[in-house]
C-alpha cells in the first residue's frame, strides 16, 4: 500500500524522471501535488504497470490532482550537460511549472540538486512508497513514451514506436545500418566499442 504523504504539515510534490536510460530522445519528468484522499487501486511505479493501465492512471491522475507539471530536456542538452544534471533540470522545470508553489519534495533516488530554497528528501524506489511519486513517475512516462511515438512516425527505422529509445537488440541493429539520426544521444555509447559506428551527418 503506497503511503499518500511523508508527513502532515507541509504541502509535499512528489518528483520522479522517465527515460534516463534510453540512447536516443528528451528525459522527462514530473511534479505531482495530490489530495489527502487520492486513491487508485492501480497507482504503482509506471515499471510495474501495464501500458493500458498507465493511460487510464494518467487520465484519473491528472483529473485529480491538486497540481501536475511535465517538463523535458532534450538529446543536445544531455550531451551538453550529462544526463544527471539533464534529469534534475527536467525535474526544477517540472517543479517550476506547477501552479502552486510545494513546500517539500519528494524525490525518487538518492540524489538531487536542491530546488531554490525548498526542502527535499530522496527516497530509493520512492515510486513504489509514496503516491505522488508513483503519480509522477506515471505522468513522465505516459508523456515520454507519446513523445517517442510521435518521433518514430520521423525515423521508423529505429522502431521507437516499441523500444521508446532504449537500447534494445533490433534498436541497435537499426543505428548499426543507418547510423545515428539528430535526436540521438551522442554522450552516451549506442553501439558496443567492437561494432563500426558511423554518422548519418558525417
């Protein structure tokens, strides 16, 4: 059973990212501010459930809920920044476009760069604990994972209507013939080191 608040006294967000690990697209993330009465019996880390049930949680969390913001940073950035530091700035913006100012943030994890002057506490699988977590790790993924769906009708060659990105065989097989496209990640290793990677813009 998730826990609705960490404590009583403050107004809590809770915070989570989608898309950390992928080799190609924006990382994602989201602030989530829920009611003292928010339930839904299949609110759990979006990791343990299915697409179907994602959709139909988005719809009744974003219905529900006090406040909800989605924010993402995109492939360049990453690159530019590493995706750490890409993740955190994906959750100050998704902090930040919330209507309503939180008063403390939960965070999935162990690490975090602290947002302006709020208070914070890093929770390790934090979206299996605590609600509003569980409630921003679905809205970052359902958001990513349309985004992904979006961007393969551009480049289906890389079947992100599937892997939404992440380093799948038939994913890497598709960079290992076409090379890598703009929304790519260049930081991060798309190939093993024994395969030949070449540029699609070289």
């Amino acid at each position: 059973m998730l826990q609705t608040f960490y404590q009583d006294k403050l107004m809590e967000a809770g915070c989570d990212e989608a898309g950390r690990g992928c080799l190609a697209g924006a990382v994602f993330a989201a602030a989530v501010i829920l009611p003292g009465d928010f339930f839904h019996p299949l609110l759990n880390d979006s990791k343990q459930v299915k697409e179907s049930q994602r959709n139909e949680l988005r719809k009744y969390i974003e219905e529900k809920a006090i406040a909800y913001s989605v924010a993402s940073v995109d492939n360049k950035v990453i690159d530019e920044i590493n995706i750490l530091n890409a993740s955190f700035n994906a959750m100050h913006l998704a902090i930040e476009g919330l209507p309503l100012s939180p008063e403390l943030l939960l965070i999935d994890g162990n690490r975090f760069r602290t947002y302006k002057s709020v208070p914070h506490h890093c929770i390790v699988k934090g979206d299996s604990k605590f609600a509003s977590i569980a409630a921003a790790s679905i809205l970052a993924k359902t958001y990513r994972d349309e985004y992904m769906l979006n961007l393969d009708k551009s480049f289906p060659q890389y079947e992100w209507r599937k892997n939404k990105g992440y380093g799948t065989i038939a994913h890497r097989k598709a960079i290992k013939e076409h090379g890598l496209c703009e929304l790519h990640r260049r930081s991060f290793q798309c190939l093993p080191p024994q395969l030949k990677l070449w540029d699609t813009e070289a």
